[in-house]
C-alpha cells in the first residue's frame, strides 16, 4: 500500500491515506465520547462563556501532548509495566479529579448575569486545571500507547517519531470537537434561560462525576499485574 514519505533520508513515513484518514475519523469519534475532558469544557463554557471554555479544551490538549512525547520516548511503555509506577501517578491523579470533585461539589454558583456579559474568570487557572486534569491521569498515557500502535506499519523504519507525529495529528484534530462543545456549551447558556437555572444543578453533577472518575481511577489496576 502506498504510505505518505516524509522523509527520504530518514525514510519516515505516515500511514497510507485510507489508514490516515480512518485514524482521524477514529479521532473524532473518541473526542466526542463524554467523559473528564468534555465535562471541564462543558462546565467553564456554561460558567463563564466560550472563552473559557476553548481555554479549557487548550489545557486539555496540552496535557496530551505531555503523554504523546512521554509515549514516544517509552514513559507510557514503563507506566504500563511498572507496579510502582504506575501507581504513584494513578494515586496522583485520583486525587487531583477527587478534589476537583469535592471542589465543584462545594461551589456557590453565581447566577449569569449576561448583561453585563459573561463573568470574570481566571483564564490561567482554568487552562492549568485542565492541563492538569489530563497530565495526572495514567490511563490516558496507556491509552495514546495502546491506540496509536496500531496505525504504525509493522515495517517503519522511525516508530517513535511517526508515534510522535501521529500523536500531534490527534491531538490537534481534537480542537475543531472541543471548541465545539465549548461553543454549543456557551451559547446554550446564552440563550436558553432553563439551562441558566440548571447551573447549579450542573456543576454539582460535575463534581459527583469527577469524584467518580476519582475513585474509579483509584481502582484500576495496573495492566502489568
């Protein structure tokens, strides 16, 4: 099958153009399966506008590019191998999303006043909490290393850089998807009044899930045991 050159001298190449495009497609069907990074997205973009929420999905992304150079250069392959590894990071992260939790849980919404616009909100603190919300989670080094591989020809000469390059391609094809929600999420705050009266109600679902996403994280298994 023909397979996109990159690079003559070092013979790099991609996958081949119908592999490319099913890895992209594969892509957006993940990004748009609900979960940790869709509801921080969701939850700044009804809160304080599709600023926040695009700021959001940034440090979300950011956090991925940390596993993808991680994978690359084999950290993903020693998580997925070792015990303890694995599990000072996996505990780490259980409770960065158990406080994230506990923390929506404990919040005093301030009803939208879009009058006046959206509220002031702390763009730094909502991408580095996403940043962190990723970066601190295990399970989503396993995934790039577990999910990439598969679209890289048995035969390349460069796995590690078409895993690195592949990496970049997902994660900036997560983008159009998150800023997506961020948007619908916004504007549904703008313009339907009984999504602004649910926003209470919203950020303490929010915060049940990520305690739940909290102590389901605590309770995976390592995958070398």
């Amino acid at each position: 099958m023909r397979r996109v050159q990159l690079s003559t001298e070092s013979g790099f190449t991609l996958p081949d153009l119908p592999q490319l495009l099913l890895f992209i497609a594969a892509g957006w069907l993940l990004n748009l399966t609900p979960g940790p990074d869709v509801l921080y997205i969701v939850t700044n973009a009804l809160r304080s506008g599709v600023r926040a929420g695009m700021v959001a999905a940034l440090g979300i992304v950011s956090g991925c590019f940390v596993h993808v150079f991680a994978a690359a250069v084999g950290v993903s392959a020693l998580l997925a191998t070792s015990v303890t590894a694995f599990a000072v990071l996996k505990w780490i992260g259980a409770v960065y999303l158990l406080w994230m939790g506990m923390r929506l849980l404990m919040s005093k919404i301030t009803p939208l006043d879009l009058r006046n616009g959206v509220p002031e909100v702390d763009l730094w603190r909502v991408y580095r909490r996403g940043f962190l919300t990723n970066v601190l989670n295990p399970k989503v080094a396993l995934f790039f290393l577990a999910f990439v591989p598969q679209f890289i020809s048995p035969g390349a000469e460069n796995k590690a850089a078409v895993f690195l390059a592949l990496g970049v391609i997902f994660n900036l094809n997560s983008l159009p998807i998150n800023f997506g929600y961020a948007w619908l999420s916004a504007w549904a705050a703008r313009r339907v009044h009984a999504v602004q009266r649910a926003m209470h109600w919203m950020e303490r679902t929010a915060g049940v899930m990520f305690v739940g996403f909290g102590l389901r994280l605590a309770m995976t298994d390592n995958p070398a045991q």
